[in-house]
C-alpha cells in the first residue's frame, strides 16, 4: 500500500493553515498593517458612550426588567399550553389504539 494519500492530506492541510494566517500584502494605501494587528487603539478610535443620569439609568433598568417579565410570563403560558395539548393529544393516542 502507497502512502500517498496520507502526504497529499499533510500537504492540504499545510496549505489551509497557511491560507488562515495573515497575509504579508499590502491592502491598503500605506502602511496601516500595524493599526489592524495591534493591541493597542488610540483614545480617537475607542469607543464613546453616552452620559446618561443615574434617574435615567435607574429607569431604563426598570424598563428591561418590565420587559424581560413579560416576555417571560409569555413564554411560560406558551410552554404550559403545548404542555397541555401535548398531553391531551398522548392521552387521544393511548386510547384510541
């Protein structure tokens, strides 16, 4: 048995693991390889977040939490009706067979 196979699989996969590595070419106008592949951002390219007062953060907490109760409480009368349906459709099926 040849055991070419097996090679042609190693040099595939060299390949595909090359081709997952960064390349060295140039992709845009000047160097701005570093700024792409660096750790580090400038403080103008982070992000900025809004300022928002305590009593306005304090309410938009209380809206979420309205909200996640609701769709809560909708999701669970949701799982007790499938529940009871499929229920009564395993107890149809019992007796009928």
């Amino acid at each position: 048995m040849s055991s070419a196979g097996h090679i042609l699989d190693m040099i595939k996969r060299i390949r595909q693991n090359r081709s997952l590595q960064p390349s060295k070419k140039q992709k845009f106008k000047g160097s701005n390889r570093e700024q792409i592949y660096s750790d580090k951002l400038n403080p103008e390219d982070q992000a900025k977040f809004k300022i928002v007062s305590e009593e306005k953060l304090n309410e938009l907490k209380l809206q979420i939490r309205e909200r996640a109760k609701k769709e809560r409480k909708e999701e669970m009368i949701l799982f007790a009706i499938f529940l009871v349906v499929g229920l009564i459709i395993t107890i149809a099926f019992i007796l009928y067979n």
